[in-house]
C-alpha cells in the first residue's frame, strides 16, 4: 500500500508534537470539527439504547469578555480631541477617560502591514505583508500570504467558543483570491472570521461603496453613507448573535475605513467646523501641542519640530488658498466626528442591551500617521492631471470647492494639515523611520478589568502587542496547532502587566520598522532611522540617531555626537531584518519584482457573460497605458435595445461601450474631461457584433498618454474619438461590469445601472 509523502510528513510531525506534549486531541482539530467516539450504548431498539451527546464546541473560559478592536484609517496623533486634537470625537474621549490612553503605541507606518501585524501578533514581514498584497512581490516579507501557521485572533478566539465578526476595511487578500470564485481561505471568512462586511481594498467611496458579504458582492443602500451602514451591520451582528446565544462571547473587528482618502461625508458634519481652522495650521499646531500637555499625553517641556520641507506658512497663503485648504480640512474633520458618531452608536448599543460592562474595547486611532498623499495643494479629485502644475491644480482645486466632501468629489487634505495632524511629530504616513508615521494613540476600555479611571500608560508599544493583550485578559488559550497547522510564536508582548501597574518598565524593548526602504530600529530608548529617497542605493541611505528617553519627538539628531551607539543600532536592524523577512530590501523604482500574480496572468484574451459579478480591480488584467479591443455579441430585438454592453470605472473615471436609441456609444472618462464616439447608424435588430478599438499612443511605463478610439458594427467602422490623456489605473473601485454600470456611471448621459435591454452573449476583450 502506498502512503502519499504529505502524510508520512503529517504522521511524522503528528507523532514528534504528542511525544513533546504540546499535542491535544481538542487542539489540532478543533475548526474542522471530526465526529467524536460514540460514548453511549447501541442497541437493536431505542429502548435498548444509551445515547450521548459529546461536546462539539469549544466554551469560552467563565466570565470571558466580548471583545471589540476598532482600527481607524490615516490619523494622526494630533487629530482628535481625546489627544488634544481639535476634531471632535466624544466617544473616544469617554472610553478613554473611563479606560486608559497609551502614550507611546506604535503601528508600522502604513495600512496593509499593520492590519495584519495587528491581527498575528507578529511583525508584518513575518507575517508576508511588508507592503501591500498586490504590490509587494515574490519574496516571504512581501508575497501577501499570511501563512496559516500564525493564526489571527479571529482564528484564536473561535477555536476559544467566540463569534467573530469583521465589518470594513480588510486589504490583506492577495490579488490573485481577490475573485468571486476564491480561494476563500485569505479572506475574513478563512482567516476566523464567522461573518464579514465591508471592502477588501485600500478605500472606498463613501456614498458609492464596493461591498462584501462574506464571499458574495452586495449592493448598498442608496442614499446612506457607507460608514452608517459598517454600523449598522456591526450592531445587526452583535444582536443577533446575543438573540441565538446570549452565554457566548463575541469578537467584533470593526475598521470603517476612515479618514483615508476619500474624505466624503454629508454638510450635517463639515457645516460644525464652518470656519473653525480658518486660523490655519500653525496655529492649530501650537493650540494642540497646548492641549496635550495639559491632558498628559505628551511631556511638559515638549516643543514643536521645525515646519516640514516645501511647506508653507499658513500667513504666507494667498485668501484663495486659505478658503480652501480651511475647507478641505472641514471636510476631514467632519468626516472623523461622523465615524465617532457611528462608533458610539455601536458602543451605545452594547450598553443599552447590558453587555458594556464586560466589553473590552481596543482602538488604535490610526493604522499610521497622517497621509502625505493629498500633495502641497490638496486634491478635490483623484484623477487630476499628473502632469499639472501646482498653480493649476490650485485652480482646479477652486472651481471644485462646493463639491469638496461630496460624492461628486474624491478629496485628500494638504500635506500642512497632515504635519498638523501629527502633532508633535515631524513626517507622516509611509516613513517608517519617523514617529509621524508610527506614532499612534491607542485607548484601551473594559469596565469590568480597568480600575484607573482615565489613566495615563507610558510604556513602549507596539501594535503585535494587542493581540497577547487580549489572549490574557480574556484568559482564552492558543493552541499549538490551529486548524491543523502547528503554529509559530506570537511576536508581541501582552501589555496586561501595565492595566493596574502604570510605572512598570516597558516589556517592549525591541522593534523595527520598513516600509519602501525607509527603517528604522528602536532599542531601549535609542532610536536609529533612514529616510530612504527613491531610485536612492540603499547604502547610501542616511541614519539619524534619537534618545527617544529625553526627546520623544525627534528634534536633535545624534548620529556625529554616538556614532557608536548608531553603529550598534543599524546591526541590530540587519540581524532583525534577516530574522524578520524585511530583507530584500525594495522602493517600487528600478529593477524590482513583478506585481503579485493574478488569474488573468499571461492572458490576451478574457471572454465575460453578463451574468458574471463585477470584477474587482485589484484583481483584474491591467487595462490602463495599454490598447485594447472590446467586443460585444448580442442579439438586438425588433423594437431595439438600450443598455451598458462593458463598463470599466465609474463616475471618477473610466471608460463604457454602450447602446442608447439603437446608436452605438463610447465614453472615456480620464476625471478631467469625457470624451465621446457616436455612431450615426442605428443598429439593426439581430444578431450584431459591437465593436470599439482603444489605440493606445504611448510606450509600456509611459501614463497619461493619448489615445484613439474606433467604433464598429459589424466590422463597418461608424465613428472615431482623440482621446487627449488616458489613465494608467482604468477601473478604481469599481472595475469590470458587462451588461450593465452599477455603482457610478461613466457618463452622466445614462443613469445607473443602465443594464442592456436586449441580449448579450458574451463580451470579449482582446488586450494588445
């Protein structure tokens, strides 16, 4: 008889984990569940039969705590008010003055690293996630597989008797799952979640969102924006699992997304803060500093960094620029004291229905600092013309003001705001070597364990840390094989010692930081950072040196004063970073490795039906800075057809094939300006092949270029359209539709979804 290799390997490994005593029969099975040994008595009647009823679920340990992670999206330690910022967001400041503020937590410096560090336990290079799932490349710090051996909490908790449910932001499903036919097993559902809502990519549109339900596409309501519904959703969970099981506990990782980019949020919350910052980002600065000495957050001797490089002075501003930048921030404020709002909602329902009191709650303000993305002058829209000069984005900016925050609009803040948002840091998001890209307010709550109303915790950080903090404080165990994986340390340090001891010495003492090349060490105090410059070598890279003990915000740079004590620190970086997956070291410039493989791979031809889900973006063939040809095969009936044939995008841009009063349409939308071909001929009723030719003018790694675009029917060509710059990213959110234009459409000459009235067989693109 022969035994496959796995599993001898299997039996082999079974046999070594029993003898050393960390194998348990509950342990290694316990997701999948086998059938127990029957313990009764059988017998030929009922009557002559014993039955039993063998525990099939793991219970949670007596007493245990729900338990409810809230990740925030590209906030800075100067934002809300609970750190001394001037957003207001009165529900955090309550847990946090009925919890504990953490002053010196730390997450990686930016999203996809951190969410899943924070979910592990472990580094985000030990975990595959150095940069993004769809971007990072071949290597184990940064393929986007999060191995099973490193289970998350969700995967924990469950196998500990827990519901566990995600609801918003995932980002960690490498592109080539990131499908309606799966794998499953690296979305929420396979990594331990029961349920999930919400986006797998990096952002969404707030009044048009792509949404998830576990594994199947979903439509939104209309008309509410999509952070009132991630709460709604959260509390539907929570209560109709308390309905089913009122003795079980849950797990609820709730990551709305906010305030990433787009900043969209109705005039109810921006008209609050009319006016308010018109006093600009230097002040805002010197008042918050202010307000977090007072609140102890931040030593009392602490002084503010020098202004970033290129930055203005707010006086320095012309009143055009002032008005808008005011107005961009409004937005952003508005929109951060709407997701309060929506989380007290949450919070409000878990006390209404008595669970608060045993709830322990943990939120880290921020998956990094503030973001540097939203350029000097901020951007009212995301497709803005690269190439444009400041002056003119300005301008652009201008003529755009009253759509700023609305769902015509797809606004980022300026990059002052940023640094004020920061405060008392120096950088902002994606520089890891900074503590304006790392350093993050982190708030913990729980009625029943935290006796120090509101205290202070000042020990050194770090987001793996939350993960062992909530296997002890619940008292749940980790089992040495989850789901049948054998699992490798959690990395973090529980941060539990420091609930009732607020003067303990940090049990955190090492960590390292990288993101794009830019690292950074950390060691007792000490501090060694680069910030690395694109197409840079990496050994040219300049370090810094910090004593974070007595300058906590990186003001005197010591690298020439201990250069002994930088030496120690940068090889204490390279042994982490080999033991950690960090290395090779990468930037996105120069030779590097291909993005993440998709299932389009190495494919020049997709043929789609119109009953085919939408196809989402990250994992979709790249089809912008390239030619292509679309084609549609459809049966035209005798009265005609109206209706979308393909659509790619939506109304922040993209391009749609379409019919409307028996005419053949093309639209490309670049964000700017939409561009049409018309075809003069009305389509005849039958069987017709729908044609449109996009000719790309530039070469391979050249975006924005021209292109030309050429109708058919049935091979007669009807009509051609210059299009003057073209995208380098055709689909956004909201990627491939065939049949219809669901979400937004491309053109305001249709109304969405605009599905096609007559029949299409299929849709072929052929990719040149």
């Amino acid at each position: 008889m022969m035994i496959h290799k796995k599993t001898k390997q299997f039996s082999k490994l079974t046999a070594s984990l029993a003898f050393t005593g960390l194998l348990s029969s509950l342990s290694i099975f316990a997701q999948h569940d086998p059938t127990k040994p029957f313990q009764g008595k059988l017998g030929k009647t009922f009557a002559e039969t014993q039955e039993s009823w063998g525990q099939h679920y793991a219970k949670a340990p007596k007493n245990a705590p729900n338990v409810v992670w809230i990740l925030l999206d590209d906030v800075g330690f100067g934002a809300i008010s609970t750190y001394g910022g001037l957003i207001k967001t009165p529900t955090l400041d309550s847990l946090a003055n009925n919890g504990l503020r953490y002053t010196n937590f730390h997450t990686t410096a930016i999203c996809s690293p951190t969410r899943a560090a924070l979910l592990t336990g472990r580094n985000s290079h030990s975990v595959h996630m150095g940069l993004f799932p769809q971007t990072g490349g071949g290597t184990p710090g940064y393929d986007g597989y999060m191995p099973f051996e490193k289970a998350t909490i969700a995967e924990i908790l469950r196998e500990n008797g827990y519901n566990t449910y995600a609801v918003g932001k995932w980002h960690l499903t490498p592109a080539k799952d990131a499908t309606p036919i799966g794998p499953f097993n690296r979305w929420p559902t396979g990594r331990g979640f029961d349920h999930y809502y919400g986006f797998l990519s990096g952002s969404t549109d707030q009044y048009n969102p792509v949404v998830w339900e576990d594994t199947k596409k979903v439509i939104p309501e209309k008309g509410k924006l999509f952070s009132t519904q991630m709460a709604d959703k959260a509390i539907n969970l929570i209560a109709e699992q308390k309905s089913l099981a009122p003795e079980k506990p849950f797990f609820l990782y709730f990551t709305p997304g906010a305030g990433h980019e787009p900043h969209q949020v109705d005039k109810y919350w921006s008209d609050q803060y009319k006016g308010k910052f018109d006093f600009g980002w230097d002040k805002y600065r010197e008042i918050v500093i202010e307000n977090q000495k007072r609140l102890g957050v931040i030593p009392k001797d602490a002084v503010l960094p020098e202004r970033g490089p290129g930055l203005k002075a707010w006086d320095a501003l012309s009143a055009d620029e002032k008005k808008l930048y005011a107005k961009f921030f409004e937005v952003y404020a508005g929109f951060l004291t709407h997701i309060d709002f929506e989380i007290g909602r949450v919070i409000n329902f878990l006390k209404e229905s008595g669970q608060l009191e045993n709830t322990l709650v943990i939120v880290s303000v921020g998956d990094n600092g503030a973001s540097k993305e939203g350029t000097f002058e901020g951007r009212a829209h995301r497709n803005f013309d690269p190439d444009l000069t400041p002056e003119q984005r300005l301008k652009k900016n201008l003529a755009l003001i009253d759509q700023i925050g609305t769902e015509y609009s797809s606004p980022n803040y300026p990059l002052g705001w940023a640094q004020a948002t920061n405060t008392p840091f120096k950088h902002w998001k994606q520089d890891a070597n900074s503590e304006g890209g790392t350093h993050n307010p982190l708030i913990i709550f729980w009625p029943k364990g935290i006796k120090d109303k509101g205290g202070i915790r000042n020990q050194y950080t770090h987001l793996i840390d939350i993960l062992p903090t909530t296997v002890e404080l619940t008292g749940v165990k980790v089992a040495t094989v989850i789901n049948g994986y054998p699992q490798e340390p959690i990395e973090g340090t529980s941060l539990a010692y420091s609930i009732d001891n607020p003067t303990l010495p940090s049990r955190h003492t090492v960590q390292h930081y990288e993101i794009m090349g830019s690292r950074s060490i950390y060691k007792d105090g000490w501090k060694a950072g680069t910030l690395h410059v694109k197409k840079q070598p990496f050994d040219k890279d300049v370090w810094e040196l910090y004593n974070l003990n007595e300058d906590f915000n990186e003001r005197n740079n010591l690298a020439e004063k201990h250069p002994e004590k930088l030496q120690e620190l940068k090889e204490l970086f390279d042994a982490q970073a080999w033991k950690y997956n960090v290395y090779p070291l990468k930037d996105g410039t120069g030779s590097v490795p291909a993005p993440s493989p998709t299932i389009f791979d190495n494919r020049k031809q997709l043929v789609l039906y119109p009953q085919t889900s939408q196809i989402f973006e990250g994992t979709a063939p790249k089809l912008g800075g390239r030619s292509l040809s679309i084609k549609a095969d459809v049966v035209v009936p005798e009265k005609g057809a109206d209706g979308v044939l393909l659509a790619i995008g939506g109304r922040a841009g993209g391009l749609s094939l379409y019919v409307q009063k028996n005419q053949l349409w093309f639209t490309y939308n670049n964000g700017d300006e939409k561009v049409y071909a018309t075809s003069s001929d009305v389509i005849k009723a039958g069987k017709n092949s729908l044609k449109v030719d996009f000719n790309y003018e530039g070469t391979e790694n050249v975006n924005n270029a021209p292109a030309t675009a050429i109708l058919y029917i049935n091979d007669k060509k009807v009509s051609e359209v210059k299009v003057k710059r073209t995208l380098p990213t055709v689909g956004f959110y909201e990627s491939i539709e065939v049949g219809k234009d669901q979400v937004t459409a491309v053109t305001e000459k249709y109304t969405v979804p605009f599905t096609y009235s007559g029949r299409i067989n299929h849709v072929t693109i052929d990719l040149k």
